[in-house]
C-alpha cells in the first residue's frame, strides 16, 4: 500500500473537487474519455488504494530508465 501521505492528497483532492457539480462532470467526463464509462470513477479509489509502493517502483523503473532520457538546451 502507498504511504498514508500519498493516498490522503489523493482522496482530499477527490472528496473536494466533487464538490461542485462542474468538477464533477468535468471528472465524468474525464473517466467517460478515458475508459467509455463515466460510471469507472466510482471505483478510482479503490484502485489507488491498491497501488502499492513495488508497483510504483517497477512501473518507475519501466517508464524512467536513462534510456528514455532527453537532453534539452
């Protein structure tokens, strides 16, 4: 599981930016985009809360590596 520190931005960021009915359907429309299915936010934090810190790691070393590096000037 992600550090405690981790998950509570998340889920403050999540309970306070539903609050207003345009974030809200702005975040509809986000997951309706992503996923074909508005209703897939209902299980986001679940999802976040199964996320663990060996998860972020391999995927960090999968996406991060210095061969994926590039210099700019």
């Amino acid at each position: 599981m992600l550090p405690a520190h981790v998950l509570g931005n998340f889920e403050t960021a999540q309970a306070f930016g539903a609050l207003s009915a345009e974030r809200r359907a702005e975040l509809l429309a986000t997951y309706e985009l992503w996923y074909g299915d508005a209703r897939a936010s209902d299980g986001a934090l679940q999802r976040y809360r199964a996320v663990t810190v060996a998860d972020v790691q391999r995927a960090a070393r999968m996406w991060l590596g210095w061969d994926r590096e590039v210099e700019l000037d």
